[in-house]
C-alpha cells in the first residue's frame, strides 16, 4: 500500500470537510442577521444527518453494482468494504467512503442558499435523508459508479471532482426548492456580516484544493495539475466578476469578488484532471462574465433563489461541464476537445449536463411536493417565525448577542 497516496486522501477529505463550515459561514454572512443561525445550522446539521446515511446506504446505492441508473445494496452499512486493502491497493478502500462522504456532505448544503430565512427545519431534516438516497446516489453512480454517463462516448462524460454530481445537481435542486417555498415576504440580500462571506469563501478556496486535487486519488502530477489550475480558475473568476462589476457599477465590492472566486472554482471543478493553464484561464473568465450575469438575469426574473445558487453552482457548473469538453487537453483524458478539432466530446458533455438537469430537477420538486402536501410538516415556516427571524423562533438563539457592556 501506497502510505503517500493514503495521507494524501486523508488530507484532501480532511480539507473538503473544511468546506462546508466555509459554506456556513459564507451563506450566514449574506442573510439578514435575524437567521444567521438558522443558516449556519442547515450546513452543520448535513454533516450530522448525511455522514450516517452514506454508510448506511448511500455509499452503497452510489458505488454498489447495481445497474446503469443506481448502485445496489451490496454494501449497506459498508459491508464487504475491505478494513484490510489488499497488497498492490494505492489506498486502504474505507479512504474512497471517507473521501466521497465529504462530496455527498456539502452537497445538499449548497441547495440550502435557495430557501434561507423561511424553510422549516424539521422538514430540512427529512429532505436531507430523500434527497441523499433519491437524486444524490444515482447520479453519483451514474458518473463515477459504472452508470450510463460513464458510458457515453470513448471516456464518458469527464467530471473530475463533480461538476454534474455536485453543482448542477445541487443548482437544478435548488431552483426546485425556490419555486416551491416561495418568495420570501420581505426578499433582497441584506448582508448581516461581510468579513464572514469573505472569509467563508476564502476557506472554500482553501478547501477547494482538497475537492480537485484530492480528486486525483493520488499524490501524483495529476493532482498538482488540478491543484494549479483549481487556483488560476478561481483567481481569473474573481478579477473578472470585480472588473465587470466596476465597469457597469463603478465599484468592485467584497462579495462580488468572494462570490466570482466561487463561481470559478466551481466552473473548474469538472475540467480540473483535463485542461491546462490557458483552459483553466478561459474557465475562470467565463464563469467570471457568465455567472455576474445570471444573477442578474434571475433576480430580474423574480425568482427568489436568495443567495444565488443556481447562477453560481448551476450556470457555473453547466460552463465548467461544458467547458471541459471544449477545452480538454488529449494527452491528458485520452480524448480531444474542441480546441484540438473534435466536437465529440462536448456533445458528451452535453448529454451528461441534459440528464442531470432533467433528474435532478424533477426528483427534486417532486421530493419537496410531496414534503409541502404532508400534514403538519410543510416546507415554510409561520408568517410570524419569519418575520421574527429563524434563530429565535426556531432554533432559540441569537447569532451574537448586546450584553450592553461599554
């Protein structure tokens, strides 16, 4: 066995776990201080609530042998997943369930950008569990499992470290989750803490570096390939979203910026193990142009996705998925792209990008219908728990409290 490979994942699911407290603090920074709480728990509980159900079942209906649309349940539990790896093994086989627990963990919480400051907690809880089980686990199945997506084409369709699986899933997911609960009553991001979104994104750039590189499965060259350009997609996404920002608005703001990092590390993440640093460049800036226009096209719209996340996690993700197709290198994938004459590819990328919007969307509207119709539960919180704010009506705590000290 391979020990550097092995303290490789270790780290790299060590930093990837890091991500979704980033998360929290990134989302908690944008909402009104009255559910920063509220917001941070959505995160924090799906570490809870999902780390149980991908041992029980969910790594099992994601990466069991199942059939072309979902694992089987060969390894509930984990069973029969060696605690021993066998001699020639580059990693003990229980590192690949930590690993992709972290993935599965951040990605319900992404969703949860849609429905801040008025979706019901209790109903939250029962969400995680179905969406888990029911959209996560097949379509992680259908790209890294042995699913139809891994079949398309001479490769399948690329997705390094979850461009499809995880944020057009999660952005489709949350377009869903938006329409549903509805609008909130008093709508408009009113960023309670700025140097919290700043900081959350900053330890998603951090983490981000465990996502993509650690996607590598290995301490290899790959992975120091994906580490770079993770961090050169990010960088140009950010500039790019500030200096679009500054043209039309003549300020460069701090969310803006945290927000363009984001949207370039998402973008990046399907094409991390496939482009160079130039491909890495012209992902970054697209996402950069792509995403600051999607927010703004979506708000117009008025569709109450509060904190954006199918404009950054959605169209991010399609760009990236697509992208990759477009600019992947073949000395890398074993495939050309469009930049080396071949549009095969990206019509490959395409299908996988048509087929998890589809899925994931309508599973997830459904999952949520029927959550809203159950007497007693519900997706939305009372007029009143709203207005009041989440913390104190829901969870009985203040994010930060005037003891009235000078």
């Amino acid at each position: 066995m391979d020990t550097g490979n092995t303290a490789w994942m270790l780290t790299a699911s060590a930093l990837v776990f890091f991500m979704t407290p980033g998360l929290a603090l990134f989302y908690g920074g944008l909402v009104r201080a009255k559910n920063l709480v509220s917001t941070i728990m959505y995160s924090f509980t799906a570490i809870g609530v999902v780390s149980i159900v991908w041992v029980l079942w969910g790594y099992s209906l994601a990466f069991g042998e199942g059939n072309s649309l979902v694992g089987d349940l060969s390894h509930i539990g984990l069973r029969g997943i060696d605690y021993v790896p066998s001699a020639d093994a580059a990693y003990p086989p229980l590192a690949d369930v930590v690993f992709q627990m972290m993935f599965a963990i951040i990605t319900p919480a992404l969703i949860t950008g849609a429905f801040v400051e008025r979706f019901k907690f209790t109903t939250y809880l029962i969400f995680l569990v179905l969406w888990i089980t029911i959209v996560y686990a097949p379509i992680t199945h259908w790209v890294w499992g042995g699913g139809w997506i891994s079949g398309l084409g001479e490769v399948g369709a690329l997705d390094f470290a979850g461009g499809t699986v995880i944020h057009i899933n999660a952005g489709i997911a949350a377009v869903a989750a938006a329409l549903l609960v509805g609008k909130r009553r008093n709508p408009g991001v009113q960023s309670n803490n700025v140097p919290f979104v700043v900081l959350g994104a900053a330890i998603l750039w951090f983490g981000w570096f465990g996502f993509n590189a650690g996607s590598a499965l290995a301490a290899d060259y790959v992975a120091v390939n994906a580490f770079l350009v993770t961090n050169l997609a990010a960088a140009t996404a950010a500039i790019t979203w500030g200096l679009v920002s500054q043209i039309r608005n003549g300020k460069m703001g701090a969310v803006g910026l945290a927000t363009g990092a984001v949207a370039g590390l998402v973008a990046i993440t399907p094409a991390a193990g496939a482009v160079g640093v130039m491909g890495a460049i012209a992902i970054g800036f697209g996402a950069g142009v792509l995403c600051y226009f999607a927010v703004a096209l979506i708000n117009a719209r008025g569709l109450d996705d509060a904190l954006d996340v199918f404009a950054v996690h959605g169209i991010g993700g399609i760009w990236g998925a697509l992208a990759t197709g477009i600019f992947t290198v073949s000395a890398m994938t074993g495939v050309p792209g469009v930049v080396e004459g071949s549009f095969d590819q990206l019509i490959v990328q395409a299908q996988a990008v048509l087929g998890t919007l589809a899925y994931s969307g309508i599973a997830s509207y459904v999952i949520l219908l029927v959550l809203d119709k159950i007497p007693g539960l519900g997706l939305r919180v009372s007029e009143a728990e709203e207005d009041q704010g989440l913390d104190l009506s829901v969870h009985g705590e203040r994010a930060m409290v005037d003891d009235g000290a000078d």
